[in-house]
C-alpha cells in the first residue's frame, strides 16, 4: 500500500512479497520518502549498529551543569548589581539573559507543537503493523481513534473502546500542560537534555529492535537540543561575556569574584556548545567518521581559548571607544554574513530560512569559526584565523595607546594574556587537526567517512545500493499482472507523482531472494553535504514520516538519498493490500 501524508506517517501490512509503505515528506513536494520495509525474517540483518555508552550520559550531564552553572551565575550576578543600586548594569545583565532564553523557548515549544499535534483525520507519528490472525493484514494507529483492517481485499474501520480514547486524550492534556510549563520556566532545554538522556538509556538497556528504535530518537533529541543551544549560547553567552569583560575593565579589573565566575561559566558554555554541536552533527551523519571525546576536547579548549583572547580584545577596545566598537561589530558582521552568503550554503529547506541562518553563522564568526562549507577547510580557516589576528593585535593596540606606558604595568599584562591566549587556542585547534580529527592525521594520509563502517574493505556503498529517485509507476494492466514477472523494471514514460496501488495478486506468486541488507527508506531529495544536517533533521515532516516507517518495521531501515548521477530505476515500490 502507498499513502501520501504531510508530516503523517504511512505504513502497509506485510503481503506475500514484504511489506512495503511510502509517504511524500515535506510541503511543495519537497521530498518524497519511500520505504520498503523488511519481513520478520530479517529483522537481524542490518548488524549490531551504534551503541549508547556511560562515556554518552556523562557527556549529557556535563552539557547541563555547563547550562545550569551559565544562567545560575548571570542571574546571581544581575541579582547583585540590582542590589548595589547599579539599574544600568542589572538591566543590561538581565536583557542578555532573558530575551535570548525567550526567543529559544518558543522557537522549542514551536517545535513541540509540530511534532505532537495532529493533522485532521491523518494518524499520528506511531504505526505498527502486524498480520492479522485470518490471512489479511492490519494497520493499527496508536494515536487514532479507529483501526484499519484490511480482509480479503476490503477495508474496514474498527472503533476503538471509548474508555482508550478517553484515556489518550487525558494523557495528551497533560503532555501539552506539562510541556506549557517546562516552556515558561525557560526550561524547554533542560527536559530535551533529560529526554535524550533517557532515549539514550533506553536504547542500552532494550532489545535488538527497540535499542535501534530509542537510538534514532535519541539522535533526533540531540540535535534539537544542539541547535537550540548553538543559538542561545551567541545571543547570550557571547554578548554577556564581553559586557562583563568591559565593566570588568572599566572598573580598574577590581577583583571580583562573582564577575569573574560569570565570565568563565559564559566562556566554558561558548566553547562546549560548539564542541558538542559538532559532534551530534557528525554523529547523526552516517557517511562521516564519529568525532571521538578527544577530539571535543580539544576542540572545546581550541574556542575556549580563541574566543577568551576574541572577547578580552573587544572588551578593551570597547571600554574607550564605545562608538567605534559598535561600528567595528556591525562592519564585521555585515562582511562575515556576506561572505557565507557567497559561499552558498544549503543548511535549510527554504531559502528564507538560509538566509535566517546565514545571519546567525555571521554572529558566529565575530567570535570563533564555524565550518559552514563542505570541502577542505585549511585556506578558510587561515585566512579567518588571519584576520582574527590582525583584528585583536589592531583592537588591544588602539587600546594600549589610550595608556600610560610608564605606570600602567596592568596594561602590558593584559596585552600578553590577548596574545598568549589566542597562540594557545592555535595550538590546540592544530593538535586537534594533526592527531585527533576523524578523518586522520592533517599531515598523513585521511581516511574519509565511511557510509559502512563495519563492511571489510574500501570504504565504498554496497553493489545493490540504490542510488536512483523513486518513481510513481503506471497502473498495472491484467495483462501485465497475469504475464509480467513481479519485481521486474518497467519501462514506459513515468506517470504524475501518483502513489498507485496494484489491485490484486498474480495466482502463483513468484518468490524473491532474501535481501540481507536490510530494509531500506528512500528520500527523494539530494543529501545534503557535510557539514549540513541531514534533511531528516531538519525537515520534521520528513523525521515524522521516517520514525513511523521506522517503527513499523521489524528491523531499523537505512536511509538512502537521490542520487544525482543515474535516473534508472531499480525497483518497484508497490504491494498489494
């Protein structure tokens, strides 16, 4: 059976030649997934897969305690300047911390919203499908009110018991209460952080199936929480760093304890978002390389130390020349933004939302450097790095020159910690590309991302890997049916994107060979390129679709893209209900 949804799930019972179930992704035809979906028999034919390890929670934990130790110390801090009777800086301290959280929450709470809510009369993200005890097949709908049978070739509704459906909808008042709540206590964050960590758990402690089912959600749960941290992290850290780096230079760097505890909670939770960020990204992506704990760990002290020379520089600068810096930052961002713009990115599925994204990657480089292109990096990230450089050495220069020379014994200090700060975050950003990058050593031989990284051999797809776009097929004549072979290509020019659905059964059905590997959800959509996230990701009509078939199927499917280089057509994507 094939269905078209928007952001529904589709799923099909098995027949005598395995299930198979297609759903259309995205609004405006932007993708269409097909899926073919694998009989009980191969429910362990795609392998042992990725593992959640303790080393993963620990890593969740400490991404909250840098969250908590962050907005703690902010607001502590505003709590203290409002007591002080300093309105200036308590009103500044608290803008940089609320407006950002709200701006994060509801793009969260959006995002709930979506995925929870239901289109009128579709089913919702959960489908099963089993067979039925009569030689029929069923599609059951967790989260609908009615079940769809099917026996003998004609479909039913079976009304499910009131006291169920009564018992559902209680139990959705209560989600959409409870996550109401969590949003207006600016802890959306926090609960995705726990709901990864729990999917994560899950996934350990389940069975074969269920491990993989929990593993995707996980996966899906990280990356939301990653993006949304990205974002909050430069519309509040960053800002709020260097405001407390400049009131902290103002005042004659008078030691103060409290300002100093804010400015390292905002400094270590910039450097962990990016390093996390980076590897959810190349966790999620099957055809890079895992980045290692090593490797984050030498990326988070790479940015810590960039950016703590990046904000100290710009912290000086702007305790004399208020002006000036602020044209300084706008000039910067307006070049940064379009320098990514001419880069031309695919991160987003419109192109507004590119251009949302583009906007943000420039508030980005003010502070640190974002790979936003495929490719080799060395020439971006040295010029980049370059212009940094001269930038800082620029900024604590005008600033150093406002001194006195003779006395000001504090100023030369400063002007070394700048520079030893940033030879320190070069140091580091080179030992992670020399001996930690997933890829390989800078200097050696790299080895790229494996798509199968538990097949011997080269790193190459599979001979039967599909690599064409899925078709819509023309109606199947009788004769066809009675004299065709089942499974053969097709040929004849493509019907209009219509999802047909073949009436009836040849008498002797012909048997197919088992497909070891496993079944397979195809999205017709070219991938998008590293280091952009994958369409599922970021499309979450496409993610609800591919959970449903992923759910209904006995064994975890692969997903596989278009593939620009062929238009031949390998396989058929219909059964028979």
């Amino acid at each position: 059976m094939a269905a078209k949804s928007d952001g529904a799930a589709a799923a099909a019972g098995p027949g005598p030649e395995g299930p198979a179930g297609a759903a259309r992704g995205g609004a405006g035809g932007r993708g269409e997934v097909v899926a073919e979906i694998a009989g009980p028999g191969l429910a362990a034919a795609g392998g042992p897969g990725p593992r959640y390890e303790l080393r993963d929670c620990c890593w969740v934990l400490c991404a909250l305690l840098v969250f908590f130790s962050d907005g703690a110390t902010d607001l502590w801090l505003a709590a203290s300047y409002y007591l002080q009777g300093q309105s200036t800086y308590f009103g500044l301290t608290l803008l940089f911390v609320l407006l950002p959280s709200l701006v994060v929450q509801l793009l969260s709470f959006r995002w709930f919203v979506y995925d929870y809510s239901e289109p009128a009369g579709t089913p919702g993200p959960s489908v099963s499908t089993k067979d039925s005890d009569i030689g029929g097949s069923a599609i059951s709908t967790k989260d609908s009110a009615v079940a769809f049978r099917t026996k003998e070739g004609s479909p039913e509704l079976v009304p499910r018991p009131s006291a169920s459906s009564y018992r559902r909808r209680c139990c959705r008042l209560c989600v959409w209460l409870l996550q109401t709540l969590v949003h207006l206590l600016q802890l959306g964050q926090v609960w995705r952080y726990l709901r990864a960590l729990y999917l994560g758990l899950q996934s350990r402690w389940r069975g074969e199936r269920l491990r993989r089912h929990f593993y995707w959600r996980m996966l899906f749960e990280s990356a939301d929480v990653s993006m949304l941290r990205l974002l909050e992290t430069f519309l509040r850290s960053a800002p709020q760093l260097v405001l407390q780096l400049s009131l902290l230079v103002h005042r004659g760097l008078e030691p103060d304890l409290l300002t100093a505890l804010s400015i390292s909670a905002s400094l270590v939770s910039l450097a962990w978002t990016l390093a996390s960020y980076q590897k959810v990204l190349r966790d999620s992506r099957d055809d890079k390389r895992p980045l290692s704990y090593k490797g984050a760990v030498a990326q988070v002290l790479w940015h810590l130390f960039t950016i703590a020379a990046r904000t100290l520089a710009f912290a000086l600068f702007a305790s004399v020349y208020k002006l000036y810096f602020g044209i300084f930052i706008v000039a910067h961002w307006c070049i940064m933004t379009f320098w990514v713009i001419q880069g031309e990115t695919d991160f987003c599925m419109s192109k507004w939302e590119e251009i949302i994204y583009n906007m943000v990657v420039g508030i980005i480089y003010i502070f640190c450097w974002f790979n936003v292109k495929e490719g080799r990096s060395r020439r971006r990230v040295t010029l980049y790095y370059c212009i940094v450089l001269l930038e800082n050495a620029a900024l604590t220069g005008f600033w150093y020159s406002s001194r006195n020379f003779s006395t000001d014994f504090y100023s030369l200090i400063l002007v070394c910690v700048v520079a030893s700060s940033f030879a320190l975050g070069i140091f580091f950003m080179c030992v992670y590309y020399c001996l930690l990058h997933p890829n390989g050593p800078m200097l050696g031989p790299q080895a790229p991302g494996c798509i199968f990284p538990e097949a011997p051999g080269p790193c190459v797809p599979p001979t039967d890997a599909i690599t064409s776009p899925p078709r819509s097929l023309p109606r199947t004549t009788g004769t066809e049916r009675d004299g065709a072979s089942v499974g053969g290509e097709r040929a004849g020019t493509p019907t209009p994107p219509v999802f047909q659905v073949r009436p009836g059964l040849p008498p002797t059905p012909v048997a197919r060979p088992l497909r070891t590997e496993g079944p397979v959800i195809r999205i017709d959509l070219p991938r998008k390129k590293y280091p952009a996230w994958d369409a599922h990701f970021i499309d979450r009509r496409l993610r609800k679709t591919i959970l449903a078939l992923e759910y209904s199927s006995p064994a975890t499917p692969r997903l596989q893209y278009r593939s620009m280089g062929t238009s031949q057509e390998l396989m058929e994507y219909e059964t028979t209900v």
